[in-house]
C-alpha cells in the first residue's frame, strides 16, 4: 500500500495473503477479519496462501525509483496480512521472488515482522546468514512475557542491522531486562555463597541489550482488548534505561479514564462532563485502573501527553 497508514513505516507490502494463528496476540487478527470479509479462505492450516499480482509486485521497484530521487530511503513494512517467515509451502516460491526483489531496492528499508523468529535462518538466502543486507531490518511480535521468553532469543541470533521488537498488541507487563525463564523473581548479584540468587547460573545479559528499536500500541477493532497504562509506561522505561528507541504506535480502542495531564475525558452518551469528572468505566482492571472505549482515533497516541516516536540510529544516519 502507497502512503501507509500505520505510523512507524511508509508503505505496507504483502507478498501474499494468509497466515495461520500462533498465540495470544493473533486471538482477534484484524488481518484474518478483513480476508474472511472478502470470503478468502486463506487463514488456518487448510488455507491457501494468495500470491499478489504482477502488477502489485512492481510497486516496490517504483517506490525504491521515488526514494532514489527523493535521496531519501522509504521504510516498507512486509507484510501486514501475513507472516513473511510462516514457511506455508505456498509462499516458498514468493519469498525466493521478495529476496530479489530487496536484493534490488537499495533505497528502500524493508520492516521484516514474523511471528515465527526461529524460520528466520533457515529461510533466508545463504548469504544473508554472514552478510545480512544493510537495508533489512528483522522484528519479531511480543505480546506478553512467554513471547518475549519464546521468541526474542530466536531474533537475537539473527545479524541484521536492526532488531526490532512489535509490542502490539501488549497484552500483559512484559520485561525485557533478564530472560523469566531462568529468574522467575529476577536476577539477584552473581556469588559463590549458598544463598546466590542465581544459583550458580552464569548471569545473561539482559534480552533488550540485542534490541535495536521498540515499537508498542494496544489493540483495536471491535474484540479490542484494553492496555494497562503501566504496561506501556513499564516499556517506555525500559527503553530510556537501555537507551534503545521507543515507538508508542496507539492506545487501541481504550484509554485511561485520567489521561494526558489528568483531564477527565467526555463521553456524551455517559453523560460525562469536566467539570464534575466522573465517568462510567467500560472495563476495570484488578488495581482499579479504569478504562473507557473510545475508539481509535479519539484515544490517539499520547503517552503521558507525550508523543513518541523514536526510530533506530541506522535510520537517522541514512536521512
């Protein structure tokens, strides 16, 4: 797609549609709802993936022609109805076609986003394996924490320039400063005593130290689930600490009842006003943190009443 909408890229390029679910954050795929809307059948394991046409597949070169005169690299993101590195024996072909195709566009950076980190090597070209592209970023999803632990390791062994981490939509506190899996509670201080928190363990450096950038949002569309606000800020923070750049894509479909500099949203059908600032919460979370629906556009991209829209080093050094 020319001129995308989504926030943290240019243009969307699908090689083809369909994908299979995988965890959590794929329970309401806005993707899989838009093709059962066309009546396409191309999702879930007995689905046939949909190779795009001749012509879309020129669109790339014409945008890398329009970044070369521009002298200015355009960010594409591959691909928003489907998962570049599924493995479908239906897309084996097409991703030998898109491997050209990026081979050939020097001045477009492609936004690769997988779900499935651990084909990534094993997909690739061979050369990729020593010399990965400079113009190929690789990202995995992260919607919780067991995402986090299963798949970023995955993304850590693979060279590429840019490592990049899609927290949408966040579905839980995710920490990206010590693998869960060996911590449960959190590394303590290294030691020889018996009571060494990490029992003997060698300590690994913390999962965000391979991160290049760190996209977050919540969910939208009509199942939306809401964010925790503490779930965003928790990344954010991160981020600031490891110095990595942060990207806050969207509240989804809900924002805090106080957001933005504590100012109490209307909501005309609650019969809401400012002045008296109370509101009907349309979802609660167990700490009290009270959310109301609003739909995606009103909620917006505010953070704290503030915007963020970090992108990688490579980026700003390539403008």
């Amino acid at each position: 797609m020319d001129n995308s909408k989504i926030e943290w890229t240019d243009h969307t390029f699908n090689p083809w549609w369909g994908c299979m679910k995988v965890s959590e954050g794929c329970k309401h795929c806005y993707a899989e709802a838009l093709d059962n809307r066309w009546k396409g059948s191309h999702w879930g394991p007995n689905g046939n993936r949909k190779p795009m046409s001749a012509e879309y597949w020129r669109k790339p070169l014409k945008w890398n022609d329009a970044a070369a005169k521009a002298g200015k690299p355009a960010k594409v993101f591959c691909a928003s109805m489907a998962d570049v590195f599924e493995g479908h024996p239906d897309t084996l072909l097409h991703l030998v076609r898109l491997f050209t195709i990026i081979h050939s566009t020097s001045n477009l950076i492609w936004q690769l986003l997988t779900k499935r980190p651990e084909n990534i090597m094993r997909l690739v070209p061979e050369p990729w394996k020593t010399s990965w592209p400079s113009n190929v970023w690789i990202g995995t999803s992260v919607e919780n924490q067991a995402a986090a632990d299963e798949r970023i390791i995955h993304l850590l062994s693979v060279p590429a320039p840019v490592r990049f981490l899609s927290c949408e939509p966040i579905l839980g506190r995710v920490d990206l400063w010590y693998p869960k899996s060996i911590w449960p509670e959190g590394p303590k201080t290294c030691c020889s005593g018996k009571d060494c928190g990490c029992m003997g363990l060698p300590v690994d450096p913390p999962l965000i130290s391979g991160i290049d950038w760190v996209i977050a949002g919540g969910e939208s569309g009509h199942h939306a689930r809401p964010m925790h606000p503490d779930w965003v800020r928790s990344l954010r923070d991160q981020c600031a600490a490891a110095d990595v750049p942060f990207f806050f894509k969207q509240w989804g479909q809900y924002i805090p009842t106080y957001h933005a500099g504590e100012r109490c949203y209307e909501k005309s059908r609650y019969g809401n006003s400012i002045g008296e600032c109370w509101v009907k919460w349309d979802h609660r979370f167990d700490d009290g943190t009270g959310m109301i629906k609003v739909g995606k556009k009103a909620a917006g991209r505010l953070l704290d009443g503030k915007e963020y829209s970090q992108f990688p080093q490579t980026l700003n050094a390539r403008l």
